[in-house]
C-alpha cells in the first residue's frame, strides 16, 4: 500500500513534536497525533509504503513491528479522513 501527500496547498506547523496542518481546500485545522505525524514526516519528499513506515515506526517509538503497524493503521485512517493523504492500493 503507497502513501502519498495531497497535492493541495497545505500549511504546517510542528506544535510540541505534533503537527498541525491547515487543509485550504476543507477549510480544517488538523492537529495529527504521534504516529500521523511521524507518517506525516515520512511522506514529506513522496510516496512510501506501509511496509517502509512500520518499522520505522517501531524502531522511533521503541514498540514491536505488530504495534508499529497498529499505529500506523490509526494514522491513515486520519490522514485520509482529514483529506490530507492519499492510499494506493497494491
């Protein structure tokens, strides 16, 4: 599964090691919590998988691959509900 940024005109701030992102288009302020933010700061230079981003995850946040990707499930479903990221399916 790839993961890939909106191609919207979006503003970011880092608040406290979370980011808060302004979505011009649905005129929302999104605060993203720790593991959308990391998947937030993975996706910054273009598309990644799930399978790159787990253990990242699991290694940034000291937790096993299975939580990791846990995580990672509840930051997507952020991301894409937010309009803030896109999901290609394999």
């Amino acid at each position: 599964m790839r993961l890939e940024r909106v191609s919207a005109s979006l503003t970011e701030v880092e608040v406290d090691g979370e980011i808060a992102i302004y979505h011009p288009v649905t005129d929302a302020v999104v605060l993203l919590n720790p593991s959308a933010s990391a998947i937030w700061r993975l996706t910054a230079d273009g598309p990644v998988t799930v399978e790159e981003v787990v253990p990242l995850l699991a290694e940034a946040f000291g937790i096993d691959p299975a939580e990791a990707r846990r995580g990672v499930a509840a930051g997507i479903e952020v991301l894409v509900d937010e309009q803030l990221l896109l999901v290609d399916a394999p």
